[in-house]
C-alpha cells in the first residue's frame, strides 16, 4: 500500500456559531511539544473582534431571558458532549507534552468542572440575592443581573484552564468573546466544536484563536464590551489593558496566579455580576 498524503489541517474561528475564516486571511503554524507542525489556526483580525462582539451582544438578552434551569441544562448537555470526546481532547492535551494519564486526569477534571458550574446556574440568586430588611411597609430585593458581554484572555492551560473561565463567566446570563490560548489552542478549537452542536445558542460562546498583543488592546478598548477577564494576559500587558478597560467603566478580574486543579469558588461568577435592588409596596 502506497503511503498517503499528510492531511495538514487548517482551522477557523469560531463567531455566532459558525466556523468563518479570518477576516485576513491569516494563518499561523501550531507546533506540538517536540516542534513537529500539529496545525494551522486561523490569526484572528481587528474585524473578527468586531465581529465576535457583535455576535455575542446580539445573543445576550435572548441568553439572559432564559430560566436558570434552562441554562443549567444546556451548560450540562455541553458536559455530556466534552466526556464524548475525551479522546480526542486527551490526545490534543498529549501533543502539549502531557503524558496519557495525565492528559486523561486533566480532561475528566475539565469536564467536572464544567458539571459543577452548570448546577449553579439555578443557585446563583439564592446565594447571591437578598430579601433586606427595611423600615416601612415595603418589601426589598436583592438580585443578580448579569453584566452583558464579557471578553476573556483565557490561560495557558489549554482545557481545564479555559473551562474554568469561560463557564463561569456565562452561566449566569453574559455572552463571552474568548482570546484561546496562543502556543495551544487545539483544544479551544475542539471546545467550539462541541459548543456548536450543543444546545448552546450560536454567539453565546465565541472563540479567536491568534496572537494575544494584538487582539486585547481591541477587547479592553471596545465600547460593547462591559467586562474583561485578564487571567490570559501578560503581566506586563494588563496595566495597558485595564487603562483601555476605563474607557467605558468594563469590570476587570485582574490576572493572578491560579490552580486549576484546586477546587473553584463563585468568585468568578459573580465577578461579572450586577445587583438590582427593587422596592415594592407590601399589599400589592
């Protein structure tokens, strides 16, 4: 038998639940950890960015409209499709330098960890809310609203690391633009995959794979953006990019040393959290 041609793959973005390719045009090569050519990913633009942000503000009402529970179950069916494809993404983790076991280890926490962020999507306003006392017959709530569309610089663990920023920052109600982690980003590539044949709504999740310098001075300065987690950026990038973060008032989770194997608190769902507080006559 004849050897067969190297199927060189070349992958796209990932923007309202579609796969386009970069507005440029533009590649750039991924190399596995020995430097042996694993793929091509697109090098998202200035357009993309615009484009993903425009996606995700689009879905957000729609997405915000939803029950918590409903939330809950499509954040659970997204789950239930990553332990689908474990293996791929087990052998995605491999091509970093992870051994098999450890690769394998790394890809059930990941999918555990996107289980445990689903069941709190119809838990969120009871722990969050509040009924507070008052002097007067009124009654007046407490309760969490979700900011809007919110840029994330994921981190450079490519799996357990992206899950544990992009779930939380959308099971409440916000729509993310998601910057992949630049050496590694076959396994956000693969999340997407799974996203868009869930039943998570095309713009909810939009991911950019290409070079982190160039696309988060364009997220932090962009005026539809209302929050922006850093946690990917570098830390001589993040003074520059909270500055442009000002621009509109965005909420900002700085960037800090982060285990992603420990165990995760509501600090970053409520990261990107608003409260409401209404009043309203007691009898009525």
């Amino acid at each position: 038998m004849s050897d067969r041609l190297t199927v060189r793959k070349t992958y796209k973005l990932y923007i309202a639940g579609a796969f386009p390719r970069s507005e440029s045009g533009r590649t750039y090569v991924v190399n596995d950890a020995k430097g042996a050519f694993a793929a091509n990913a697109a090098q998202a633009s200035r357009k993309d960015v615009r484009d993903a942000v425009a996606a995700a503000r689009k879905a957000q009402p729609g997405w915000a409209d939803r029950t918590a529970y409903n939330r809950g179950q499509i954040l659970y069916r997204v789950a239930e499709m990553l332990e689908g494809r474990h293996d791929q993404f087990t052998a995605e983790l491999r091509r970093s330098g992870l051994g098999k076991a450890d690769a394998a280890a790394r890809v059930d926490a990941a999918v555990d960890r996107w289980v445990w962020y689903a069941g709190w999507a119809d838990k969120l306003a009871a722990v969050t809310g509040a009924a507070n006392p008052v002097s007067g017959p009124f009654f007046n709530f407490s309760t969490p609203e979700p900011t809007g569309v919110v840029a994330v610089i994921a981190p450079d663990d490519p799996l357990l690391g992206l899950v544990s920023v992009v779930a939380p920052a959308i099971v409440a109600g916000n729509t993310a633009v998601v910057v992949a982690s630049e050496p590694a980003p076959l396994p956000a590539i693969t999340l997407a995959e799974v996203l868009a044949t869930s039943d998570l709504p095309g713009g909810v999740v939009n991911i950019l794979t290409g070079h982190r310098a160039e696309l988060a001075p364009w997220l932090a300065s962009h005026m539809d953006v209302n929050a922006i987690d850093l946690t990917g950026a570098a830390p001589d990038q993040a003074p520059e990019l909270e500055r442009a973060a000002a621009g509109n008032l965005k909420r900002v989770l700085r960037p800090a040393g982060a285990d992603w194997t420990a165990a995760p608190g509501i600090d970053r769902m409520t990261a990107f959290l608003e409260t409401k507080t209404v009043w309203h006559p007691v009898g009525i």
